[in-house]
C-alpha cells in the first residue's frame, strides 16, 4: 500500500510489517463491532538504541545518569525523525524519553490505522467488558523501519495479573500465626536498619491506595509510617472514597486489585519503614507495562517490586511488545535497579493446560530477580521450610505452588551457570527461574485490608520481601558498592569457590513444583534448582557478601 503524509507528500516507500508485531486472536474474547476512528488513542513507540549489556556481574552502577543515558538510551536524531513522520500523519507529541527509548504519541484510531495498518475491532468478554483489541501484524512507515521497533498501544487486551492466593486447605498456615514484620526480619537475619534513604517502587495494574489502612498496620506493628507516593502513569490511582464511587461493574476488580497493592505496600513499608516508597499504576496491558518500566528507568529507585505476571509464551503477548518490555527491563538493570518478580503460584505449569512446562514474564527475563515460594513443612517431626506445594485437591482459589523451571523464550545468560535441563524435550538451553525465594505460604503475612486484619501469600508475597531486604542492605554498604543488578553477582564465584547465592541463602531442598496432572516439573535438591533457586535470604550474609564483592 502506498502511504500519503496527511499533508499529502508521498512517503519514499511503501509500509513496511514490523517483525514480530503478529497477534493471535483472544479465545476468551467475542466480536463486539467496528472500531470508531474518531475515538482517541495513545500510543508508545519503542526505538532503536544501543546494544544492551549482557551482565557478565561487573557493576554499571557508577556511571552517572547522564553517562548511562548516552550509553543505551535512544539518539535524539532518530526521535526528531519519528516526531517529524508522526506529525505527518496528525499525532501530537505527547512525551520524548530517550533514556527508555520511547516516545508517547496521541490521535486518533483513524490516524493510528493509517499510520500503522492494524487490524483492530470492538471486543467483548466478562474480564474486561468491552475494548478494543486487534489480531495479527501491523505495519510502519518506510522511513521508520529499524527505527521504530514495536508500536504499545493500539491494542487494550488485558495481560498481566496479581500472583496471589486467596484461600488454601492448609492447616499449618491456619494453625501458625500470621508473620509480623519483626517475624520476617528474625526468619531471615535481616540487618539493622529502616531502609532511611532508600527509594523502592512498586508495580501496580489497577486497584487503590488505602492510606488509612498502612497507617493502621504501621500503628498495629510500631512501624514509622513511611513516606509513600502514588503515581498515576496511565491508570488512576484511586483512593478507597474514589473506589467505592465507581460503578459496580468496575468496582469489584478493582478492590480485589487493590488487595494486591495493600499486601505489597504494607509487607515493603513494615521493614523499610523510612524509605521513601513510590507505587505506581497503570493499565494491564502492554502499553501499560511499557510505560510504568520507562518511568521507573528515569526515576531510578534501587528496587522495583513486580507481583504481577503472565505466561511468557501466552497467546495474548505480541513479540514485538514482549521485546520491548524485556528491553526496558535491561535499561533498569543497567542503572542497578533489581526488579523482584514473582515466578508465579501454579506450579511448573504456570496455571495453562497441556502437557508443557511453562515459566511466567517477567520473572523469565535474564534482566530480573526471579523470586519463588516456601512454606513450612513438617520434615521428620521438626517444622522446616520448604518448597512451597500443596497436593491436588486441596486447591480451593488462587495458586497452589511456587512457579519455576526453564524458559522457552530466553535464553539462559553466561552468567547464570547452572546445570538444569527444560522440561520440554527439545527445548533450548533456556533462562531458569527463580533465582531466589521466600514464604509464600504457611504462616502467611499479617496486612490490613480495608480495616480488617488479613492472612496474605503467594509469590506476590515472597517478592516484596526480597525487595525490601535489597533496598535495607543498599542502605547499609559503603557507596561504591550500592545500586547494583543483584542477579548475576549470586551467580558469582567466591574466593573460597562456592558461588555468592549459596553463602547468602537458606538452601531448600524438600519438595517439587510439579503440577498435578500431568505431573511434571522440578525438584528441590541440594544447591541451585528450578524450584526456589539459591534459597530463602539469610539478610546479614547478603550484606557482608556485597560489601566484600568487588
């Protein structure tokens, strides 16, 4: 197809299929209409940059943010392009960050189908209710190929979801008290200090902020109240007034959301109660996700804390936006923001049918902290922790077992030198999950939600622990040694020959993720595996390790 500027100068060539940009149709999701082309859209265009590195454990960290900027972010000459070609075509400029390679533009669906040639339509299920959504590729402009490396947006099909557990027949977690902050800081020997100084962001598609509710956990516990931010990216960030307006058919998932964001904030505010905490919100899908990362890559925290999470092989991924989101998570780590993502609550499966092994995204990407589930188990007479696992059947809502195994879509880095084979026969020499873990379960964490005390778990509980012990031991290393990438350094060999996440974890080597039925999966054993990683945090050695670690 011959392409015209809007002025009518002819474009050099014809339109060109942006590789990867194919998307399947939403099985759950029926026809609903025509898209209305007067209707307004935003869009984030991802560019071209640099290559990204590959984290062989040495520190980028002490390059300044202009410095790094400049290293990977996207060249002003081809952002001046694509905003020359974009207005063209009747887009307004909304936003240029070149650190994130990304440009937010705005106009209207008309504008975005010829700029961009999509397939779009009006779809309707009982998740969303009605929106807009698009199957197969889409195009772009002659000019812009390599360029522009996937257009976020067009599309407003849900993706990511909150790993948590709501209830499970497990009678040591009803039997045990739920853990209190000062529980978690004697499980896992965490040191001194209140995080004073340290930024920690939290990611968040949909639900509130209840200020009232971590006030009432602060007082519950005798935890500061610490300073907490929350920052509307492209979704509100509602208040709990705000939530009880909406209507009804919006209200419900978005306080269920919310329970995700009060277990987050409240777990991070009850050992980090001096930070300054930064919960960010957006929309669950790929624009959303694409958006939240490139504000967290400027604002720089030490950690961000991801509890969502979606299937890394889903039909509802585009390859193009998964690329994009994976690229931005490698632009985190180069400024040492460790993202904590949980690996997920539905065993080697990740919750979908059929005989494969399956991992979930984010924690699959090489570019983050893959943090899975324990619980304490009777071994032998005597309460120990354990992989978190639950037998069948005894699943009443929500996850039943730490997610873990081996990727299909990335492969493993060089410095992830473990010996652990995929699931799936034939399947590549894949990145493997988690690289860590924590309670997921049995004795659950005590939160207050909406004035009630409650009992939290899942991996959407383990990850924020992680986090906060992150953010408490960068308070306490010498300067030099802060704001690192955690991942590849517990892959690293130690002088005395065993690697830095062995001496700095509790090894876990009771039980399985397998998931029941077919019955496949992994199998914790002494040292690393694709079950909880290096282990559950032992906080004091972590600390002594960093401060050590050149």
């Amino acid at each position: 197809m011959q392409k015209v500027f809007a002025s009518g100068k002819q474009l050099l060539g014809k339109s060109r299929n942006l590789t990867g940009s194919a998307r399947l149709e939403n099985p759950e999701a029926s026809y609903h209409g025509k898209v209305n082309g007067t209707m307004p859209i935003e869009l984030t265009l991802a560019l071209r940059g640099p290559p990204l590195p590959d984290f062989d454990g040495k520190p980028l960290s002490g390059l300044s943010q202009k410095q790094l900027d400049n290293k990977f972010g996207a060249s002003k000459s081809d952002a001046a392009f694509v905003c020359k070609v974009m207005r063209e075509f009747g887009f307004e400029i909304q936003n240029i960050n070149l650190a994130a390679r990304s440009i937010e533009i705005r106009g209207t669906v008309a504008q975005a189908i010829k700029a961009f040639e999509p397939s779009l339509a009006m779809y309707k299920n009982e998740d969303q209710g009605v929106f807009r959504d698009r199957v197969g590729g889409y195009h772009v402009p002659a000019e812009l190929e390599g360029i522009v490396s996937a257009v976020i947006g067009l599309s407003q099909r849900r993706i990511i979801r909150p790993k948590r557990v709501t209830k499970d027949q497990n009678r040591l977690a009803d039997i045990l008290p739920a853990a209190t902050p000062t529980d978690i800081e004697k499980i896992y020997d965490f040191p001194k200090g209140t995080a004073a100084g340290q930024k920690i962001a939290i990611a968040e598609f949909g639900g509130g902020y209840i200020a009232s509710d971590l006030k009432a956990y602060c007082k519950k516990f005798g935890r500061h109240m610490p300073d907490v931010q929350t920052i509307s990216i492209n979704s509100p960030a509602y208040t709990w007034s705000q939530m009880k307006k909406l209507p009804r058919s919006t209200r419900q998932d978005e306080l269920s959301c919310t329970d995700e964001v009060m277990l987050d904030t409240e777990i991070i505010a009850g050992l980090c109660p001096h930070a300054k905490i930064k919960i960010y919100f957006a929309t669950f899908d790929q624009k959303g996700f694409v958006d939240l990362l490139n504000k967290v890559i400027t604002d720089r925290p030490v950690v961000l804390s991801i509890s969502w999470a979606v299937t890394e092989d889903a039909s509802d991924w585009s390859g193009a936006a998964r690329t994009a989101i994976n690229e931005r998570l490698a632009l985190a780590a180069a400024r040492g923001i460790t993202v904590c993502a949980a690996s997920g609550d539905d065993g080697a499966g990740d919750g979908r049918r059929g005989k494969r092994a399956r991992v979930g995204f984010p924690a699959s990407s090489p570019y983050v902290l893959g943090v899975g589930g324990t619980q304490i188990g009777g071994i032998n007479g005597n309460l120990e922790e354990v992989t978190w696992w639950f037998t069948p059947g005894t699943r009443l809502g929500g996850g039943a077992s730490t997610g873990g195994g081996v990727s299909g879509i990335f492969d493993r880095p060089k410095w992830q030198n473990v010996r652990i084979k995929s699931g799936n026969r034939g399947a590549k020499n894949g990145r493997v999950v988690p690289d860590v873990a924590a309670l997921a379960e049995g004795p659950r964490y005590s939160y207050v939600l909406f004035g009630k005390t409650e009992r939290g778990a899942g991996t959407s509980a383990s990850t924020p622990v992680w986090a906060a012990l992150i953010a408490r031991v960068n308070q306490k290393l010498p300067k030099a040694k802060r704001q690192r990438f955690l991942t590849p350094l517990l892959y690293r060999k130690l002088a005395n020959g065993k690697t830095l996440g062995s001496a700095v974890c509790h090894d876990i080597t009771v039980g399985s993720n397998r998931t029941e039925p077919p019955g496949f999966g992994y199998r914790a054993k002494p040292g690393y595996d694709a079950v909880t990683g290096w282990g559950s945090p032992n906080g004091k050695a972590l600390l002594r390790q960093l401060a050590g670690l050149k």
